[in-house]
C-alpha cells in the first residue's frame, strides 16, 4: 500500500505516488506487527482548519461559505473562501479587502476560540495518553499502541476526525506518518477536511515530488539559495547531499534540510514537557509610527508575557525581541539578565534597551510586527531570585496588579501612558501544564 488519502469523513479516495500503479484502500487494514514500531506509520499530526474563521462560521450560519477574515487591523485568520482570492492571515485588512472587495470581517471572539481548543483537546486525550500539543489548533498523537483496541492507525485518525465533526462542530486534518515531520507535511497537503496516510514503503516517493518550503526551516532567503543553484524539490535537496547543503547553508541548516529531505526525524511525541519560552507579539499593519507608539506595544507586550510567566509560576532570564518591517525582512535581538526572574519592571528595562538601541533604525524603515519572547524558564521554587535593591522590581506590586486583573478583568488596570491606546488582539494559548500535572 502507498498512499490512502480519506476525505469528507470517510469517503475514500486513494491516491498513489507518481510513477506507480498499485496501491490500497483498505484504511482497517491490520498494522505492522508491534515489534516494528519505529517502522509504522502510528504518529498523527491533527491540525484544525482555518480555527478562528471556522468557529466564526460554525456560530454564525450566514457566514457559511463566504469569504471572512477575523480580526480588526490586521487579519488573524481567514476563511478558505478568503484565502482562495490571495487573503492571509498577518495581512493589512485594506490590503486583504483589494484581493476580495466582498470580504466580510468579524471580531475576534477569544473565549469562543478558547473553549473549542478545550473541547478538541479533550477529545485527543480521550483518544491516546500520548498527545503533544503545538498550539491551540494542533497537536501530535501517538496511536501505535490503540492498533488491538480501536484498529489502525488510519481507523484511529477516521475516528477522531468523526468525533471533533460531531462533539465541536468543527473540521480537522490528519496526517498519519511515521515520523513527525512527515505527518505534519501531509495534514498541510490534505488540508482542508482530509485525511492522509504516508506508509513506510512510499516516504520518499510522497516528499521528494513536493516544494522545498514544504522542508521546516525553508523560508524566502533560504529557497531563493537553493532556487539559485537549480533546486526546487525536496528530492534535489536530498539528492545534493549534505556536504554540498553545509557549504551552500551553513553547517546547521544544511545537517537540518538533508536529514528533513530524507525523512529523518528520529523525535518522539513527547507529553508532559513545559515550554522553554513565553512569548506574544503584535502585528502592526502598514501604519506610521513613531518610536514612543512602538514603546507602547512593548509595554503591553512586557506586561501580557511576565503575567503569563508569573501564572505558571515560571522565571526567565533572556528577553528576545522580534522585528518584522515593512520590506518583509525579519531581525531578532537579546539579552539575559543576571538573575532568572518574573519582574515586569525588570524585563521591560531590558527590552526597552534593546528597542532604543534600534530607535532611529526602526522608524526610518518601520515595522509591521513586534514581538517579545522570555526564553531560558525555570520554575520559579528552584529559583533563589535577586532582592530588589532598586526599588521597582518588587514581587508585590506585580502579585497587586495580577489578583486585580484576575478579580476585576484585564482592563481593570493599566498603565497611564497606554491610556487611549487600543491594545492589540488576545490570542487563545495552551496551558503550560508540567508532567507533574
């Protein structure tokens, strides 16, 4: 068997790779035998459809089958009747309404989106112990031990695609591979409402036919360097080989593309691990603004991601911030305290010398996104933290604020300079729950 590709809930279309002539569309047919694990395709990768714009539309029937976008400025999903006229999501909602004068745009609903991850994730971990979430829309599972219980690893992913339909109201891909790489690339390739299975004997002839974006790691700069030396596929990249990537990519990159390009992804689904990072970001649109206007997203974004840290009783010590500008060139700069630390006043010292170092640079060309990440987390117990010795770093005054807003809503109190100032969009994020959890 090659290739089985399931769509619209159980109608079975099988799809075989090119060049060949056989396959099977026998999705209950027995697994490989349990002794050959790491020969099954068992690993699933289930990733909602256009989340936000399918609850829109699930909620609100007169939105079926027409071209919306969610959100206010800048657009944070959109429908696939939207983004069949070029509308994506991240894009200027002036610029989207230019590809698709009808589109119709809608609120963010934040609670409604919270509680559809909450149902469909309810569902994956009724399904199989061994789930790792990705983002509120998407998760891997590990299904190889369900094969004597509920069938195969396609019966498993028919199932709970039945199930998130039924229970939530709401569409999801599956891919079924043995690696998770693999898995996600087919979900991405069976989108929107599909289903398919990569089996062991078809890997490559399923990946090297597709584009080198499809490979992680593969953005504009990158592609445009291979698309320079005659290489756009995933089998060139694998065929060049990984001395010729190293010297064309750099050691990392190319090491990462040969063995992606090969299907190498030795990673198991892990349950239980705890973010290594916390981050938000906010997307600008195409407004000009000035260097106090882009201190004020930092402000927001220093207190939304030290209130998280502090929620999960984390402490971090590097700050990242994110820049995108408005040439669509993307730059990153960080530092690392001395101290691990939950302190809103200290993080936004440090990302406020980081943002005014680049001050003059950041006006001149503008930025269409900024983003702030708290990387190297710690939990908080196993931390002896700094006193604050300079008088704004107190715990108290951010443990005040904290029980205020969880009292009395996040707009129950803010800071003076943000005053007027709409805040960006909330987006629904997963618990960071520890194994001991």
């Amino acid at each position: 068997m090659f290739v089985v590709h399931v769509d619209n809930l159980g109608a079975v279309d099988a799809v075989a790779p090119r060049g060949s002539a056989t396959f099977s569309t026998d999705v209950s047919a027995p697994d490989y035998d349990a002794n050959m694990c790491s020969m099954r395709a068992t690993i699933l990768h289930a990733d909602l459809d256009a989340f936000y714009a399918s609850v829109e539309q699930r909620d609100h029937p007169e939105l079926r089958g027409r071209p919306i976008a969610v959100g206010g400025g800048v657009i944070l999903a959109a429908s696939y009747e939207a983004r069949a006229t070029g509308v994506r999501t991240a894009m200027n909602i002036r610029q989207a309404r230019q590809l698709c004068p009808g589109l119709l745009t809608v609120t963010p609903r934040i609670d409604a989106y919270s509680e559809a991850s909450r149902q469909v994730f309810s569902i994956f971990n009724d399904t199989t112990p061994l789930v790792e979430p990705l983002s509120v829309d998407e998760a891997f599972l590990e299904v190889g031990g369900l094969s004597r219980l509920v069938g195969s690893p396609a019966t498993v992913a028919r199932l709970l695609r039945e199930r998130v339909a039924s229970e939530v109201g709401l569409a999801i891909s599956i891919g079924v591979a043995r690696t998770k790489f693999l898995a996600k690339v087919a979900s991405g390739v069976c989108k929107p409402d599909g289903l398919l299975v990569v089996e062991p004997d078809a890997e490559l002839e399923f990946l090297h036919p597709l584009e080198v974006g499809k490979l992680w790691g593969v953005g504009k700069v990158t592609a445009a360097k291979l698309a320079d030396k005659g290489i756009t596929t995933v089998g060139e990249v694998a065929a060049l080989g990984e001395g010729p990537l190293v010297s064309l990519l750099g050691k990392g990159a190319g090491h990462h593309l040969s063995a992606l390009a090969n299907n190498l992804d030795p990673r198991p689904v892990v349950t239980g691990k705890r973010r290594s990072s916390v981050g938000s970001q906010r997307a600008l649109g195409r407004q000009v603004r000035s260097l106090d206007d882009y201190d004020g997203v930092l402000l927001e974004l220093v207190d939304r991601v030290c209130r998280r840290l502090r929620e999960g009783d984390r402490v971090g010590r590097t700050v990242v911030l994110r820049f995108r500008f408005g040439d669509f060139t993307r730059d990153t700069r960080s530092t690392t305290l001395d101290q691990p630390s939950a302190s809103t006043a200290l993080f936004l010292d440090a990302a406020r010398h980081l943002l005014l170092a680049r001050g003059d640079e950041l006006v001149e060309r503008q930025l269409t996104l900024l983003g702030l990440t708290i990387a190297n987390l710690s939990p908080a117990t196993a931390v002896q933290q700094a006193l604050p010795f300079d008088g704004r770093s107190s715990p108290q005054l951010d443990t005040a604020i904290d029980v205020l807003r969880d009292r009395f809503g996040a707009k129950a109190i803010g800071r003076a300079t943000l005053l007027g100032s709409a805040p960006g969009p909330l987006v629904p994020i997963l618990p960071d729950r520890g194994p001991e959890e």
